[in-house]
C-alpha cells in the first residue's frame, strides 16, 4: 500500500487556502450584519405604485345587517 507524501510547504499552503477562503465566507454576512446595527436608520417609505393608488382610493363599507356567527369552542 502506498501513501502519498506531501512536503510540509504544500500541506501549508492547502491549510492557508482553506482558512483564507472560510474568513471571506464568513467575512461578509459579519460586515453586513455590523453595516445594519452601525448604520443611520432610513425613515424613507417604499412606494407601490399603482397598487398603493389603488388601495388608497378603496372605501370600506361595513354591512350591519350582515349576521356574525359566533366563535364555537373546540374542546
């Protein structure tokens, strides 16, 4: 049965390659996470477009003589 032999600067350097590329990984979601609680707050609000106008023109109307069923209780 044969092994193989790496030398010591090759093992190093896959060790190296290894943590750098898990640093970069983990790297971002941190600076993000940092970014978001640092970071000024924006009171800016989104708009829907149409969709905000269409809502906004909409009037609830509540029927009175519509008949509420009652809560049944499961037990």
């Amino acid at each position: 049965m044969t092994f193989m032999v790496w030398d010591i600067g090759f093992q190093d350097k896959i060790v190296y390659l290894v943590v750098s590329s898990a640093a970069v990984y983990l790297g971002f979601p941190l600076v993000s996470s940092l970014k978001g609680l640092f970071s000024k707050t924006q009171t800016q609000e989104t708009s829907f477009g149409c969709y905000e106008a269409a809502c906004s023109a909409c009037e609830v109307k509540i029927d009175k003589n519509q008949k509420v069923s009652p809560k049944r209780k499961h037990g």
